[in-house]
C-alpha cells in the first residue's frame, strides 16, 4: 500500500471521490481496495491502495485503514475494490469485510461513506443498497 499523491480539488463531493477511487482500481488484473480519507466537507486528505498477490482476493486491512483515518484525522472514508473477473456484485466475504470496516471504523468516529465494487464497466454501490 502506498500513499497517493495527486488530489483532487479541495470541496470535492464524496461521490466524485468515490468515482475517483473506483476509476483508480478499474482494469487491474489483481483484487485491487482503495481508501480516500476525507474531512467532513468531502475535502480529500489523502488516499491509499491496497494490492493483493492473489488475483481474486485482497485483503481489507482495517487496522492499516483505522491508522490511516487517524493519522489524517478523516471524518470519512470513501472506498472501492475491483473484481478483475468483471462482476460487479459484492461476495459475502465482501459484506463482511465492509460491516467489520464501517463497524472498526465507527468505534473512532469515523463513517465508512461509500464501498463501491467495481466490475467490468459497472459498479456496485453498498450505500445505493442501503448496506452503509
């Protein structure tokens, strides 16, 4: 995982930094999970990516996103992670692992705004779905 350094402009919208981190793990050919921080304005504070070595599977690693979210005193988080086979439909590993994430992360104060699976051309929204 390493840190990004291009930003988009202060006052951006969670949607279009969810757009952003979507865009930014779309044609990967590895499970690819990204993380922007954000204050509660929609400012981005930073944004990190998370690569797996396995093709189909990437690991959420909420301790380093809770570090992350603290260090940059985000109010909250927008993510996304790719299905480098094309469907954009979230797994049950894939619930999971975001009730686990918004659940660690509200303990700090922090809101898990936005999870969006990416798949071929598409993505999948949990908060559309009403699971965020």
């Amino acid at each position: 995982m390493a840190l990004q350094a291009s930003l988009p402009s202060p006052g951006t919208p969670f949607e279009a930094i969810g757009r952003l981190v979507a865009d930014s793990v779309a044609g990967e050919r590895v499970e690819v999970a990204a993380f922007a921080y954000c204050d509660d304005a929609g400012r981005m504070l930073g944004i990190r990516h998370a690569r797996s070595d396995a093709a189909d599977a990437v690991d959420l690693p909420v301790r380093r996103v809770a570090i992350d979210a603290l260090s940059l005193d985000a109010a909250v988080v927008v993510m996304a992670h790719n299905h480098p086979r094309g469907e954009a439909w979230p797994s049950q590993a894939d619930r999971e692992a975001t009730r686990r994430l918004a659940d660690a992360l509200r303990t700090l104060g922090v809101r898990l705004h936005e999870h969006l699976v990416v798949g071929a051309g598409e993505a999948w929204s949990f908060r559309a779905a009403g699971l965020l």
